[in-house]
C-alpha cells in the first residue's frame, strides 16, 4: 500500500515496487521525469537522499499526491490506511 514506508532506507524499495506496479522500464521511467519537469534524475539519485522538487517530480510521474512520495521519503508520518485511500480518491478527483 501507499504510504507505508518506515524510513528512509525504505525509499528506494517502494520506489521499485512502484516501478513494478506500474510495470516501467527505467527507460519509461526516465522519460515519466523528463516529462514531469525532472530532467537529470535516475535511479541511483533518488537512493541516495531524494531533494523536495525530485520527489514532486516522482508524484508527478506516478500521478499520485506529493505527499504520498514525502511520507516513502519518511519526510511526513505516516497514515493509516483510510487516511491513504482518502487521499488517493481527493487526488485523482481533483
């Protein structure tokens, strides 16, 4: 699920995982960046210690809240499943 992301350490994990999801290539994952106005970030980059506009970047590229990608980032606390899904029905509507 979304947002169930402990630490830091986590992040790269459920960055695959939502690679996986999605079933991108690092080739499509690329170019989702690109086209979200990210233009030098790989892999590699966001292992390290993803910066706030490379996690816009990300939220923009899967379509999901910004504060979904912040809280894998264990940057916010995490919420609850409900909290998730909410947040998740309020993005794709807006």
């Amino acid at each position: 699920m979304l947002g169930m992301i402990l630490n830091t350490t986590d992040f790269p994990e459920w960055l695959q995982i939502e690679l996986d999801k999605r079933d991108w290539s690092q080739a499509t994952w690329h170019m989702r960046l690109v086209s979200a106005g990210q233009w030098s970030i790989s892999c590699s980059i966001v292992k390290t210690y993803p910066q706030p506009d490379t996690l816009q970047a990300i939220a923009r590229a899967f379509k999901i809240p910004v504060e979904t990608v912040y809280r894998a980032a264990g940057l916010l606390p995490q919420e609850n499943e409900a909290e998730t899904f909410e947040a998740e029905i309020v993005h794709k509507y807006n």
